[in-house]
C-alpha cells in the first residue's frame, strides 16, 4: 500500500498552541497510511517541496481580527 505523504506547515513561530497539538493527534491516528514531515516555516524558513501528496498549514500567532 503507498504512504500518503503529508507535508504539515508549522506557522506558529515555536509558541505552544492548540492547533499544532491536535493536527498531531490526528495524524498520529493514520501512522499506518501517512509519512509525515514537519516543517517549521517562521522559526526556521523551512519550506516543504512539491514531492507530498496533503499540505496542512497551521494558523499563526496573535488575532486573526
């Protein structure tokens, strides 16, 4: 069976947050169908490439209003 690879999009700039959590939980859930990385795009400019199948992107810090 093929992986589903999954490139998960940190946009919170290391703050502790509930999103990041439950995307985590989740993913945890289907560790038998996902390879996963995660990539922690503020803190580290790190910017998955287009070799993945799902991009899931967090929120970020601070108000959306």
């Amino acid at each position: 069976m093929h992986s589903v690879r999954l490139a998960i999009l940190d946009m919170y700039d290391d703050t502790p947050n509930q999103g990041m959590r439950c995307i985590k939980d989740i993913v945890k859930r289907f560790g038998h169908v996902l390879d996963w990385q995660l990539f922690d795009v503020r803190g580290k400019a790190e910017v998955p490439g287009q070799e993945f199948d799902l991009y899931i992107s967090t929120g970020g810090p601070g108000s959306p209003h």
